[in-house]
C-alpha cells in the first residue's frame, strides 16, 4: 500500500522515531541496541518514511538514525520538523521566528548528515488564523527550499484556514496533527488533503497509549473488533485511520522491533465499511 508524500512515493504505514530516546522524549535511550535495531529492522521490513526532529533528544534520535541507516537508502524520505528547541531541563521551548527556523533545519542537516532533507514541517505553536507573522514564516521555509536545504515544505498543529492559505504561496508536502478516533477535530483539515492529494500524517494515532482508561486502545469498541478479526487494538485503530483517508499516512512510534511488526502489519488489516463507520461515531 503506497501512498503520495509530496513529490514521493511511500509505503502507508512509516515510523515516527520520537520514542526512540529516554523519558519525556529527552535524553538518550534507555537501551540504545535496541533503538539502532528497531531503526534498521524498519528499513529491512519496507519502511521508507521516517519522521524525525532535532529536537528529539535534543539532537538524541538524528543522531541513533544517522548512525543506524547512514548512508541513506536512496527510497528513505526521512520527515522533520522546525518551530521548537529544549532547554537544558528538557523543557519544551517555541523557536517560531523566521531565523529560527532557517536554524533548525540546518541543525537537522547537521545531526542527520545530510544536504537536503525530503520533507520538514513548519510545526506551528498556538495561533487559530493565519497572519503576518505565518507568512513570514513561510517565507523563511520557502528560502530554505529554495537554497536547496529540503525539498518540499509540510505543516504541523495547523487549522484548515492555515492550510489554504499556504496553498496561496507554495506546494504543501503533508499535513501532521492531532488525529485519533478519540479527536477529530481537525477532520476538515483531512478533508481538503484528500481532495487535493496531500499527505495527512497524524500524530498520536493510537490516542497517547494504552493503559490510559479513556484511550482509544481501550475502547469497548476498538477491543470488540480487534477480537472479531484476530488482531491488536493498536492495528484496528492504525487499520481505521488509514481507512478514513486516501492520502493518510500513519506512522506509529515504538521503542521495539516487538510493537515494530505489529505496528507495520496493521496494513494488512482490512476493516469492513460497517466497522469503519461504527469506529468513527466514538
């Protein structure tokens, strides 16, 4: 199953690497063996998207990446993004001016050694409406391509007003936001990516974990069909969005070739018409 990233071709079910570091997406990993086996085992088993970010760590996950994958398969479009630094308590910092942006992504280019990078998403912090300060963001992003740094520009945390306005300036690559059968809120947005054939990438597919007792992996709902075809609550609800949208892409993290392949293997997973519908009323 392959689907459009901007100018790409890649298999539906990718990998986010966020988890690939130690807690609170700060620090190394607890088991790095691990990390560099589940990046590489990845590629082994077709994945050809990657998502990624600098500020994973920081620098932590570019890093594990580099040094499991480099040099790159010429099919691996590795997916970053700007608009966000750590301090030295991990802590969570905006980094949305201009000049930071054009900062980040040559940190990325850095830690994951590279001279371009196939996609990085201008990951936005707060803001309902466009403004001036968005199209001078998306001017620094445009530079950025321009100068040859990455090869398509995608947003993330972006209404839908965003979006069509963006799409007055330059091509969007990908759309990544909240996107579960728990929040839906920026369904619209998935909308107008179908009908233009770009990329919606949600993140927290599986709702933010298992154990949470109102998390999607725990739904009646989700647990009576993951029984009814044999599979996990986390393939059903990776199997649903995929099936909501032409143009979605998942891509679920772990920190485990264990979850890995179960992970991978919710492509197969085909949810009939009735159950697609039941899942979306939740």
């Amino acid at each position: 199953m392959r689907r459009p990233l901007g100018p790409f071709s890649v298999s539906a079910v990718g990998l986010g690497a966020m988890r690939l570091t130690g807690p609170g997406v700060f620090g190394p990993p607890a088991d790095r063996d691990e990390a560099l086996a589940v990046l590489r085992e990845a590629v082994d088993l077709g994945v050809d998207h990657i998502d990624t970010a600098q500020f994973y760590g920081p620098d932590v996950v570019n890093q594990l990446i580099r040094e499991a994958l480099a040099p790159y398969p010429d099919n691996l479009v590795l997916v970053s993004k700007v608009g966000a630094r750590r301090d030295g308590q991990g802590r969570v910092l905006a980094a949305q001016e201009p000049a930071q942006l054009r900062r980040g992504i040559e940190e990325n280019l850095r830690t994951l050694g590279l001279e371009a990078i196939p996609v990085v998403n201008l990951r936005l912090v707060g803001g309902l409406e466009p403004d001036a300060f968005f199209d001078d963001q998306l001017a620094a992003m445009m530079a950025a391509r321009d100068d040859g740094l990455i090869t398509a520009i995608g947003l993330s945390n972006v209404t839908l007003a965003h979006v069509l306005h963006a799409l007055w300036y330059t091509d969007i690559a990908c759309v990544q936001n909240e996107f579960h059968l728990g929040n839906r809120e920026s369904e619209p947005v998935l909308d107008e990516c179908a009908n233009r054939g770009i990329a919606f990438v949600p993140f927290a597919s599986l709702g933010f974990g298992v154990a949470r007792p109102d998390g999607v992996l725990s739904r009646p709902a989700v647990v009576a069909e993951a029984a009814h075809l044999g599979v996990t609550p986390a393939q059903v609800a990776l199997a649903w969005a995929l099936a909501v949208s032409p143009t979605t892409l998942v891509i679920p993290g772990t920190s485990s070739r264990q979850h890995l392949r179960q992970n991978l293997a919710a492509s197969t997973v085909e949810l009939e018409a009735d159950a697609v519908r039941r899942l979306s009323q939740l």
